[in-house]
C-alpha cells in the first residue's frame, strides 16, 4: 500500500524504532548458549560484557604423562590425588609452585588426558576470572563429572582482592564445597602472594599496618588451604639433555642427529638462561623443523 499523508508519520516512526533495535541488539551481550557437556573433556570460562559461559576446547593439549621426565615423584602424587577423586574417594586441592618451565602446567593438562575417559573434566578460569568462582561452582555442582578448576600462574599483587573469591570456595564459605569439584593451581610463588622482609618484624610498623604479623597470616593462609603442595626445581644438565632427546625422538628426528645435537641443545638453553623443560621442547622443536625437508607445494 502507497503511503499517504495520513500513514507516513507513522511508518518513519516503525522506521526509527527498527533502528533504534538494531543499535540495542548489537550491544547487547549474546544469549548464552547450554554447555555442550558431550562435546568436550575442556572447557574455558569466556566473560563477555559481563555474562559468563564455559567454551568447549575442541583440541585439548595432547601431551601425556609419558612425556614429562625427571619430575616422577610429581607426577605420583598428583596422579594419586587425581585418581583418588576420579574414585570418588576424598582427595584435595593441589598447589603447584615451583620453578618456570619445568612442568607444572603439563603435567595437570597430562592429568586431564589420562583420565577424562573415567569422567575428569578440566575448566580453565583466568585469575582476572576467579571473582565468578562461586557462579561456575553452582553451574557444575550436580553433574555427574569430576571437575578440576585449573588456574594457571596464579599469584596476586598487593592490593587486588580476587584471592578472597578463591580462598572461599577452597575452604571459607558457609556452604560446604561439592564432592565433584577441585581446583588446581600453579604458581612461582609458593604463597601466592607477594611477601616482604619487613612483616617478619611483628613490632615495626609496615606501611601504617599496626601488625604486620596479621597480614602475613592473611597471605599464607590463601595457600594453606590447598591440602597438597608439590613442588618443582630446576634441572640438572644431563636432566634437561634427557627431555630434550626425549622430545626430539618425539619429533620424529633421527638418533645420529640426537647424538650430535648436546651441544647445541647447551647453548640453546645458555641463550635463554634456563634449563627447563620448556625449554628442551623449544630446541626440539627447532632443530626438528630446521631438519625436516619442506613438502612440495602442488602448482595452481
């Protein structure tokens, strides 16, 4: 139908107000999706103009215990403690601390791998993430799988509070935590917090703290309340030689160029100033691709 005098006011005020929902619709936050929980062992929390959802990973790490060497009393004790969850059994929460590189992050995504088929599943929360701790305890506290929160290279400066969220849901809130839940956490720092040489001095006033004693309290208590602690320590040469063999074979790099690579792999490591297995996977990585013959492209 022509618009006419009679309609036309009408039809630029339908006109305005579709714009005007366009605008709004592409500010709004998008609906959020149900968990796929069939689809995925790994799962991301994703904040997005302030609603959460859990992202499936669709391609977890692969990497599998046998392939983490010379931390075997690490990867007992974990392995025990996850098995004994998996069991349904009581188990704790784990703290990983220790030095850089040397498989603290590996060996929980290790864990995932070699025991999702039982019903392990891993949620990876950011630090910046942990005030929605409660809120992702709620959302998974009836499902039938087993859940390891896992926060990587946790560690809190002075003055942020996120830590209070984190510190209620291992053991400090009123409601008792659920039975298929546990968080696991690596660090650098054994207490997470940053901790300075005046608040040993419980008589010396620290920055106008009237007893520093009491803020020290505050920052271990945060890593006490993980019941296992297991650390990590930097390798040895021949430690960190071993690892980068072990990665190389992985890479599919022939054993005469193995034999003839330690010296390189040394001054791999003394470039980057650490012997980690971080580190020995880097080399591998780089002495495999520089070995292996590109593939022929096809010509268009």
């Amino acid at each position: 139908m022509p618009a006419t005098p009679e309609t036309l006011p009408l039809e630029r005020l339908l006109a305005r107000a579709e714009a005007v929902l366009g605008r709004l619709e592409a500010v709004l936050p998008p609906p959020i999706l149900p968990t796929n929980w069939e689809g995925a062992v790994a799962f991301r929390w994703r904040k997005r103009q302030g609603r959460g959802w859990l992202q499936p990973i669709r391609q977890p790490h692969p990497i599998r215990l046998a392939d983490l060497e010379n931390i075997d009393n690490q990867k007992e004790r974990t392995t025990l403690n996850t098995r004994q969850f998996v069991a349904g059994q009581p188990a704790n929460n784990v703290l990983l601390t220790g030095a850089r590189g040397c498989g603290k992050s590996s060996l929980v995504k290790a864990v995932l791998n070699e025991f999702s088929a039982e019903g392990l599943r891993l949620i990876e929360v950011d630090k910046e993430d942990l005030i929605d701790l409660a809120d992702i305890v709620d959302l998974i506290a009836e499902r039938p799988e087993r859940f390891i929160i896992f926060c990587d290279d946790l560690s809190f400066e002075a003055g942020e509070t996120a830590y209070k969220a984190l510190k209620s849901v291992l053991d400090g809130s009123i409601a008792a935590p659920p039975d298929n839940v546990l968080i696991y956490a690596t660090s650098n720092r054994r207490h997470l917090m940053p901790e300075y040489f005046s608040e040993n001095l419980e008589n010396t006033r620290v920055d106008g703290e009237i007893h520093p004693g009491e803020a020290t309290e505050e920052k271990v208590s945060l890593s006490e309340r993980f019941g296992l602690w297991i650390s990590f320590y930097p390798f040895s040469q021949e430690d960190y030689l071993a690892i980068a063999r072990h990665w190389l074979r992985h890479f599919g790099v022939d054993e005469a160029t193995i034999a003839g690579s330690e010296r390189e792999a040394l001054n791999w490591a003394l470039g980057r100033g650490s012997r980690s297995g971080r580190v020995a996977w880097q080399f591998a990585r780089d002495l495999a691709g520089r070995r292996k013959k590109p593939a022929t492209r096809k010509k268009l």
